[in-house]
C-alpha cells in the first residue's frame, strides 16, 4: 500500500491522473511547463489564480510554509472582476525569476505602484494561461487540482487531507 502511495506522488503519474480520472477537466493542453513552479515537494498541486483575487492571497500564505511539502505549479487567470490583473499577470511572467515577481504581487507589493517593464514574452504567456484556464473550464479562482480532484476556492476542510503525507 506504501509503494502505491509513493507511486500515486510522482509527478508523472499525477500528471496522467489529472488528464484522465473522471471529472477532472484537464486536457492534452495543460503544459505545466508554462506554469509557475513554487517548491520542491512531493505533492503536485495544479492552481489557477488571480493575484488581485483576496481569497487567491489567502490561499498564496497558507501554502508560503509547505515548499518543502509541495510542488505547485501556477496558472493565471485573470478575471474581469479585478481589472489591474492582467497586466501583474503580464509582469510576472515577463520576470526572470517569475517566483519572486510572483510573491511580490501576490502579497500586495504593486497594489499601489507601478510595474516594471512587461515583456511580449510576457504577454504570450498570459495570454497561453488563459487559453489554458479556458480549456480546462477553469474560470473561478483559485481553483486547485490534487490528486485527480478538482477544488474550488480556498476550502482548507477540503485542501488539507489531500496534502497530507
């Protein structure tokens, strides 16, 4: 039973199980070489986010504890709701250290001022998280997939167990 757990935890696997198992919305297109990497753990957790989004913040500082628990790999999706998105969307992933631009506008740090320069390359790449997000009929945020499931908002009595070692 150990050894199925540890199998079920490469990121191979969960990768196929997300595309395939009943449910889950994830297609062929899901390219988690596009996305944002934070940490180095042994758990896969897909995310679709808007860093203007307050329930996207609050779920960005739980998960600022477990890098060494969890590897995630971020999406943007930009809602309509919050119209100074896209372009935190465009500078994130203009920035060579994408983490660390990231993590600046996640927590707030360009609410107020203004961005550095947004690159086309950055512009490309939200533009490839949104057809993504589309795709997978992502359009709520955040939105997390773990181990096939598919989790709307940040509902801890939800995430929890499935983060547990």
């Amino acid at each position: 039973m150990r050894d199925l757990k540890i199998l079920f935890r490469t990121p191979l696997v969960l990768a196929l199980l997300m595309l395939f198992a009943p449910g889950v919305h994830a297609q062929d297109s899901l390219d988690l070489d596009k996305a944002v990497k934070i940490g180095n753990g042994k758990t896969m957790v897909i995310e679709f986010t808007d860093p203007d989004c307050p329930y996207c913040r609050k779920a960005e500082a739980y998960f600022q504890g477990k890098a060494a628990q969890v590897t995630r790999y971020v999406f943007f999706v930009p809602l309509p709701s919050h119209p100074d998105s896209k372009a935190k969307v465009q500078y994130i992933l203009s920035a060579r250290d994408k983490v660390r631009a990231y993590l600046e506008v996640i927590t707030g740090g360009f609410d107020k001022s203004k961005l550095a320069q947004i690159t086309p390359e950055g512009v490309r790449l939200q533009k490839e998280h949104q057809e993504i997000a589309k795709a997978n009929k992502m359009d709520a945020t955040p939105t997390f997939m773990i181990y096939g499931r598919i989790i709307e908002g940040f509902d801890l009595k939800k995430l929890e167990p499935l983060l547990k070692p």
